[in-house]
C-alpha cells in the first residue's frame, strides 16, 4: 500500500479529536527549507511551505505569502549576490510529480532546518504598502 494511502487510513479511523489534535501539532512544526531545484521562480534560492502560506527567500528578501496577504522585507543596499546555503540537513525529502513526464519531475529535492546569508550589509525595510496584518 502506498504511503500516502497508509497515512490518510490511519487519519480516517481517528477520532474528531484526535484528528484535531494532530492538525493542531501540525501547525506548530518548525520550519523546514527547500532548496529551489526550480519548484518555483529562479530568484527564489530557498523557500518554505506552511498551513496557509509560503515563505520565499531570495539573494536580498524574503517574501511572506499569506494569500490575500504579501509580506516583503529587503535588505537595502546590501551585497545583491551574498552566498546563500541550507545549514542543518533535515531528513526529510520534497518530490514534485508534476505531469506525465518523468523528465521534468523533481525528486529528492533537499531539506534544511536552517538558511545562511553570508557577506551580507545593508538595512532591513519594510514595504508597507506591501504588508497587511489582516
């Protein structure tokens, strides 16, 4: 059986509050990096999945999406091309099937519990025109 099937029959013959239980624990799980295999756009050198948002760092921001909501925070006048690298890998892998062509899947793609920026200067801004609470 595969392991999805296995996972969504141990969800199913839960209790509501078990179910609930775990969905809670779930959202408290630390964060964990991917490493831009080309997932999404090449500016994103790293990036992270959450319940209801997606966090994408690049060379000189990081940008919160929470749909409706975007947060951006750019590091002004900083090096635009500072070494960027996963710290701490994590056991866990990312796969994309996405299509009928194996060629252009993206299997094994790296996890890390942690993103460096090196050679980095500048002042943190926030665009708040861009960035919402709500």
């Amino acid at each position: 059986m595969p392991r999805a099937w296995s996972v969504f029959l141990v969800l199913w013959s839960m209790s509501v509050a078990d179910a609930q239980t775990v969905a809670e624990r779930y959202g408290k799980l630390p964060l964990g990096f991917e490493v831009n295999r080309g997932q999404t756009d090449s500016r994103v050198k790293f990036l992270s999945r959450g319940r209801g948002y997606t966090l994408f760092l690049t060379s000189n921001e990081a940008v919160l999406a929470n749909p409706p909501n975007v947060a951006r925070m750019k590091l002004i006048g900083a090096n635009k091309k500072p070494s960027v690298s996963g710290e701490d890998p994590l056991p866990g892998r990312s796969n994309y099937f996405i299509g009928n062509d194996p060629q252009k899947w993206l299997t094994d793609v790296p996890t890390y519990a942690k993103v460096r920026y090196r050679q980095v200067s500048g002042v943190i801004q926030r665009n708040s025109e861009k960035f919402s609470t709500r």
